[in-house]
C-alpha cells in the first residue's frame, strides 16, 4: 500500500477544480490565550486567494466556533457539557464568521457562512437543497465558510467533528480535492507519539481494515477529530472520486508548504467514482438499520445483483421504507449499505421467503427486491468480480 511518490504529491491541489480546505480549531484558536491565531489566518487567507487567482473554486470547512467561544462565556478548561459547547458555539461562530469576512473581504473576496447540521446531509431531500445553495454560491464567485451548526446539534444528531463534514461537503460539491488542515503531519502506522518505530505514510489508495487499524486514536486536543475521522473522511471522499490530504496546517502559508512538497498523506482515488446517488448512500454517517444477509447473498451482490428477502437472514433496529441500511455479512462486517424497500416490520416477515411470496405474507405487493441494485453500494473494496 505505501508506494514512494508515483504522484507528485501536490498535483492533485494544483489540478483540482474545486478544492474543499478544512481547518481545524487547534490552528486557528490558540491553545493558551483562547484567541483567534489572525496572523496565521492571514496567511491561509492568502493562499487560498492564490488558488482561486489561479481559477479554483474553494470551499473552507472552519473549525474554531466552540475553541473561540468558551473564553467570552467564561468557561473553565477541559470537557464542556452540550449545552456548553452550543453556547460557546454560538458566540464563536458570529467572531469566526467576522473575521473570515475581514480577512478575504480585503483581496475582494465575498464569503458566504454556511452552517449544516447532519441531518442536511442525512435527509436525501436536505441534502439535495444544500448542494443546491453550495453550487450557486459557487457559481455567483463567494467563497463558502462551512461548519457544523453547533447551537442546534445535540449530542445524538451531529457530527461532532468536521472531517467527515468536510469529506461530505466535498461529495455534495462535487469537489475533487479535500485538504485537511491539522496538527499532524499525515498517517502513521502507530501513533508516533507512543511508538518510535512508527513510520509515515504518503499514499493510501484504499482504505483497508489495516489503514483503519493505524488511526488509534491519535486525538488532537483541541478540535475533536482524531486519525479515526480522518481516515472515515477519506473513505467518504474516495468513494466520491475525490483525492484527499491529510497536512500539518500550522506553519504560515500552510498550502503553499504542501505544494513545495512537505510532507503529507494522500488518498488517492482509483478508477471512476460511482454515482452521486450511491455516493451519497456511502456517505451516510448513522444508518438507520441494518440486514444480516446470509453468505450466498453475500456472493451475489459481489457480482452486482440485488439484494432478494430470501437472502436477509435478520433485521436490526428501526427503519422505514426508503430509509439507508447497512448490509452485514454473517459475521457481523458491513460490506454494503443500501435503501431499504422494506421497513424493519415488514423486513421480518418476508424474510428467508420468496420473492413472490411477499404480496400473500404483507397483505401488499412491494417491490421484488429488499434492496434494488441501484439503491445498492458495496463498501471497501468489496465491489464486483
Ligand atoms: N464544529 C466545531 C467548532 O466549530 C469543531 C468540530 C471539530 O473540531 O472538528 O468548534
């Protein structure tokens, strides 16, 4: 998997057409005075100004609001409670905002704040209209400022992190590069902060259970994304064709550095990305269920077909008709998740069975299929022979 630079490790932020850049909060809030680090910011400001001179669209996915907040609130160092964080949410957002409109508002750039929560992403329908507003915004020239809405997250509905928002953004913007910004360097084998004899990788082009393995829990203090959702960002983005960079952000001019070559972690997508729908069906974060499939079933959706009740040995939790499930193998691994044209009730009843069986055991005739070739989507690596 660790192949020694066959690309030129900047190419893919100097290629891509749209570029989706997300910053985390232990770069823009410092660590010991709780303020916004604005020379650094000026510098980011510049580089990403440089790039769309150079004719790419930019998407910043911003950190920072809760880092920035807590201070005016007065809230003590350590873990904040919910409640906390969506206050301190609140009055880091409006100061983030102002000061991105500041900082780009002098080279003429106008920035536009978006704040999503995950059930924009979640919710085909939402999803759709957030896409919408991010390719105007787009195409009238602003620069969109993405983050989490905080202040209205709760602890079971949000992302929590801004990786994963940042390699969704980028499926629902179509976007071909994602840069995270962090205070790592890229991917290790182990954490090289607890094992010396960890090495460095700069090219992933799968993300296998091993690469999954090597994220440990590398958690950063400040932000709340660790190597785990950034390797969950990666697979997003690689499932939606787009290249994906994992660099140390704290150095001024921290894009430029990337490009003059220091180090840093490139997924690299491979062969052509499947469709937006199947996309953003691999993208969801909190599927709502799952079906335990049996293993011949298992065999026939490697070769593409769809998923047929008779192959469903067991439904887990609670899902409607037209809600994303995962797919498990008989041992309990997730290998495909798709849309369900079933609901967990009915799943139960016509499982094991016929397909032309189901109108006499539901009283109804549905659809032929418990999942539908189209609504399906094989996961890491796991597509067709
Ligand atoms: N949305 C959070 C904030 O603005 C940050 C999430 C993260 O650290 O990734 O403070």
């Amino acid at each position: 998997m660790q192949t020694r630079r066959t690309v030129a490790p900047a190419s893919p932020l100097t290629q891509s057409r749209r570029i989706v850049v997300k910053v985390g909060s232990a770069l823009l809030v410092d660590d010991a005075t709780g303020r916004l680090n604005r020379a650094w910011l000026e510098t980011l400001t510049e580089d990403l100004v440089r790039l769309r001179k150079r004719g790419q669209e930019i998407i910043l996915v911003s950190s920072g609001a809760i880092a920035l907040g807590r201070r005016h609130l007065g809230l003590a160092p350590g873990a904040l409670r919910l409640e906390e964080s969506q206050a301190a949410a609140a009055v880091g957002q409006i100061r983030l905002a102002h000061a991105y409109k500041e900082l780009f508002e002098a080279h003429g750039v106008t920035v536009a704040q978006v704040l999503l929560t995950l059930e924009d992403s979640e919710r085909r329908r939402r999803y759709l209209n957030a896409r919408a507003t991010l390719r105007g915004l787009l195409a009238l020239g602003a620069l969109p400022v993405i983050n989490e809405n905080d202040t209205v997250a709760t602890a079971e509905i949000r992302y929590g992190d801004n990786d994963r928002l940042a390699a969704r953004v980028a499926q629902m913007a179509s976007a071909d590069c994602v840069l995270l910004l962090s205070d790592v360097d890229g991917l290790y084998t182990a954490d090289p902060r607890k094992n010396a004899g960890a090495t460095f990788i700069d090219r992933v082009p799968r993300v296998t259970a091993a690469i999954e393995a090597m994220a440990g829990a590398a958690v950063s203090d400040v932000g709340s994304g660790g190597m785990a959702t950034k390797i969950a960002a990666a697979k997003i983005a690689l499932s939606a064709g787009a290249h994906l960079c994992i660099a140390a952000g704290a150095h001024k001019n921290p894009v430029r550095r990337i490009e003059d070559g220091a180090r840093c972690t490139w997924f690299v997508p491979q062969g052509n990305p499947v469709t937006a729908r199947k996309q953003w069906i691999a993208g969801t974060l909190k599927p709502s269920g799952a079906l335990v499939v049996d293993e011949g079933a298992r065999r026939a959706l490697r070769t593409g077909k769809s998923l047929l009740p008779a192959g469903v040995v067991r439904a887990q939790g609670r899902f409607d008709r037209g809600d994303t499930v995962s797919v498990l193998a008989p041992d309990g691994r997730e290998f495909a998740r798709g849309i369900a044209a079933y609901s967990d009730s009915d799943v139960v009843r016509i499982m094991g069975r016929k397909t032309r069986e189901i109108a006499e055991l539901l009283g109804f005739r549905g659809r032929d299929e418990m999942i539908h070739r189209d609504d399906l989507v094989m996961l890491g690596g796991e597509a067709g022979e």
